[in-house]
C-alpha cells in the first residue's frame, strides 16, 4: 500500500461484485475437499485439523516446502522434507510457521 491510497481499495473492488467472484471461483472451492461452506455462518473454512493442514503444505510450491523444512529441521535431524511438513501440521503453531 503507498501512503496516500485508499485503505478500503480491496473492498471497494470486491464487495460490489461479490457475485462475478463467487461465479468465477465458486467451483473451484466446491470441488476442493479441504473447502467446508459452513452454511449457518454464511462462509468458508478451509480443513484445519491436521490431516487437513499436511494436505495443504504438500500442496504449497516445492521451494516453500523446501524454506519451511529449513527452519523446522535442526541440524542433525536430516528428516525428508515430507516428515517435518506431517510433524508441522501437527503443530498448534502451524500457521505462525509457514506466515513467516
């Protein structure tokens, strides 16, 4: 954001078409099974349990998965990149992991 912009530009875009996007991206999010509509909140969940969070991070691009195992995996260890991201979803602390 550059000092002076509208702070509110990304609502701005979307609320007025919230239907074009919903149209757009609408199946993809059905047909994703990590997706769950929780229809009482009228919103979205992505799977947080973590089966769920193993899928994610094996569906996060190579180099990702690779940066993560860097800072999960202390040396000495030498895990495979697959058994820190099972051992990270896992993790209560997740999400504060792959955020950095």
């Amino acid at each position: 954001m550059v000092v002076g912009e509208n702070k509110a530009k990304v609502m701005d875009i979307v609320k007025p078409n919230i239907a074009h996007f919903r149209e757009l991206y609408g199946h993809i999010l059905q047909d994703n099974p990590q997706v769950v509509y929780k229809v009482q909140q009228g919103r979205l969940e992505i799977d947080k349990s973590p089966e769920g969070q193993f899928t994610q991070l094996l569906a996060l691009p190579k180099t990702l998965q690779q940066e993560i195992h860097h800072i999960m995996d202390p040396p000495g260890k030498n895990r495979d990149v697959e058994e820190t991201l099972f051992q990270l979803a896992h993790d209560p602390d997740c999400g504060d992991v792959v955020h950095l």
